[in-house]
C-alpha cells in the first residue's frame, strides 16, 4: 500500500493524545473514525476537538471553513467494526497498559482489513510485544506524537522486529502528510528517544520534591527558566499526564531497573486520581485554583 491510498484512518482512543491524533488526520483532510469504549468519552473527545479548532480559527491559524470541514470529517463511534472496516491506516491511542492493548488488538484484527497498517502511540511499550497481539507483525510499527499532537512537530516512527521496511516508509510519508517532522527510531527500546530522557528527568523533579529538597515552584522556575523548557517540569507533567508519564516509567522500572523507580510524589498523584490538566487537578489546580504559578 502506497500513503496515496490511504483515505480513512481509525483512531483507537479519544483521551487526550486519541482525540489530537484525530484533529490533526482531519485537518490534513483525511476521513477520520474515531472510536473509544463508550458514548462518553467518544463525545468527550469530539468535543474537545471541535474546542480545539474553534481557538485554532479564532486565531486564526484555520479559517473557519476549514475548521468546520475538519471537524465534520470526524465521526465519533463506539462500534470497533464500524470504526475500522473501511480503514487503510489504524491508530491505536489506548491507555498505556499491555493488558488493554492486547485486548484491542485482538478486537481490532478481526474487524480491520487484512491490508490495513496498524501504528501504536505507545509512549514506551515494546512494538514487538504488541505487534505480536495481531497477525501482522509486518505492517505494524511505532507512531508516537506527542502532547499537544496539534502543537508538537516531532513523531517518532519506531520499528519492531518484525515491521517491514514499506511500513515503515508510509508511517513516515503520513506523518510528512499530517504535516509533523518523523524521526526514525531503529530500536524498540523501553520509552524510546524521548521518554527515556524527559520521563525521567520529570520522575527527577517529583524525587526532589518527596525529599523536601525543592518545591514545585522552584523545580518549575528553573527548570523552565534555566533549562530552557517551554514549560516547568511539573506543568509539563500535568500536561501529559501524571498517569501516563506513571506507567512509562513503570514499565521502564520492570525493563531497565532501578534508576527508574517512579517518585512516591508521581504515586501519590496517581493514587488520588489527580492525572493533571485532564483531570481539573495534578501538581496544579486547574478548576478551583489559579492554575500554573511559576515566579
Ligand atoms: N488546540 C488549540 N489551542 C490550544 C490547545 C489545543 N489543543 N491547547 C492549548 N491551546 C491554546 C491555549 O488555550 C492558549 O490559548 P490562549 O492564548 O487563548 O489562552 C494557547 O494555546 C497556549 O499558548 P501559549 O502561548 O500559552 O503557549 P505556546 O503556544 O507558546 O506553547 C506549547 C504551548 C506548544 C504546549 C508549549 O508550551 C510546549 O511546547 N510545551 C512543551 C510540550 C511538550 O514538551 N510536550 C511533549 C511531552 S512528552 C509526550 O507527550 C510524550 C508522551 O508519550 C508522554
């Protein structure tokens, strides 16, 4: 298959990564399906897609005819065979968890068409091992955006064992389409390029808190001021989400040892269900409180 017979694309989650990964297939003028377990959360992401082209036209960054054609190529579903039985490209955007995974997989390879590439936005899971879920290990590979996916140029294009070379080209000439920059990640390695190194140094912050060495507000000062990060560390976690960078580094934590243990701070976050931006609260408060505070 050739990216110029790619017209529908099924994305399999409508959380925050999902329900970008969608906006931004339909801005580039593909049909997009996007499908998640219930009326809800389907509802909840096309809502926050049709939010999200409305600021994108105010500022006029779309005109209003292509935000409103953008949105109208999105149908929301909860149906996996409606979802993805006319798709030529699929991506999956489910929680970060290989039980969960594997459970769409074993949905998704009955009902999507045998000629259809199925791509995983996993942040650090093994392509191989999920690959291993369907029954086409070949076109199968890694695509991995990054949060917000409407802002963030870079996609990492990660090759499993299996995946074959066609696969991979397409994954990229698609990412090119969606107008974002691939980079090709040769090993399937826990977390990849950049969750190895920005995982960490966020799990780093969260260790330097539980300590009592630092606040949060001094972590985000420096770390934004003196680092050069668009945003504190801290902000950027409850950006993509204290659950999400959790799990990374849980699974880092099983494959590469120690160093990666997450931080009690990251837990308790996690425990209390208080997952960041998504949620109304993580390290800030985003629904009573006044939001980021950095000095
Ligand atoms: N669609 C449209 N507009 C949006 C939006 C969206 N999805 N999200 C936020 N906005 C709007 C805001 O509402 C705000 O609008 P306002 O000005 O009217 O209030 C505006 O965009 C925010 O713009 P700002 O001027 O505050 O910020 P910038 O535009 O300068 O930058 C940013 C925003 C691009 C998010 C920048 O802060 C950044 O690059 N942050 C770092 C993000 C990052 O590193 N992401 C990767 C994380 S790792 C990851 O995702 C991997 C995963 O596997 C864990």
């Amino acid at each position: 298959m050739e990216v110029e017979d790619i017209n529908t694309i099924a994305v399999l989650g409508a959380g925050s990564m999902g329900h970008g990964i969608a906006e931004v297939a339909a801005i580039a003028g593909y049909d997009v399906n996007m499908r998640d377990i219930n009326e809800e959360f389907v509802q909840s992401g096309y809502d926050d897609i049709e939010w999200s082209l409305d600021k994108l036209a105010e500022k006029d960054q779309l005109s209003r005819d292509e935000a409103d054609a953008a949105l109208e190529r999105v149908t929301p579903l909860v149906d996996m065979e409606e979802a993805v039985s006319d798709a030529e490209f699929v991506i999956e955007a489910v929680p970060e968890q290989m039980e969960i995974k594997e459970d769409v997989y074993e949905e998704l390879e009955s009902a999507a068409p045998d000629h259809a590439i199925f791509a995983t936005n996993t942040s650090s899971l093994s392509i191989t091992e999920l690959a291993s879920f369907t029954e086409r290990p070949e076109r199968f590979c890694g695509m991995h955006f990054f949060n917000p996916p409407i802002r963030m140029q870079l996609v990492e294009v990660i090759s499993g064992a299996e995946t074959d070379e066609k696969t991979l080209e397409v994954t990229e000439e698609l990412a090119e389409a969606f107008d974002k920059t691939p980079v090709r990640v040769h090993k399937d390695s826990p977390g990849f390029i950049v969750n190895r190194i920005l995982v960490p140094l966020m799990n780093e912050a969260c260790w330097l808190v539980t300590e009592d060495e630092a606040t949060i507000a001094e972590v985000d000062s420096t770390t934004k001021y003196g680092m050069g990060l668009p945003m504190g560390s801290f902000e950027l976690g409850d950006q993509v989400g204290n659950d999400v960078s959790y799990h990374v580094l849980d699974y880092m934590h099983d494959v590469l040892g120690e160093a990666y243990e997450p931080a009690p701070l990251l837990e308790e976050k996690v425990e209390n269900e208080e997952f960041g931006r998504k949620s109304g609260k993580g390290f800030y408060d985003y629904e009573d409180g006044d939001g980021v505070q950095i000095p």
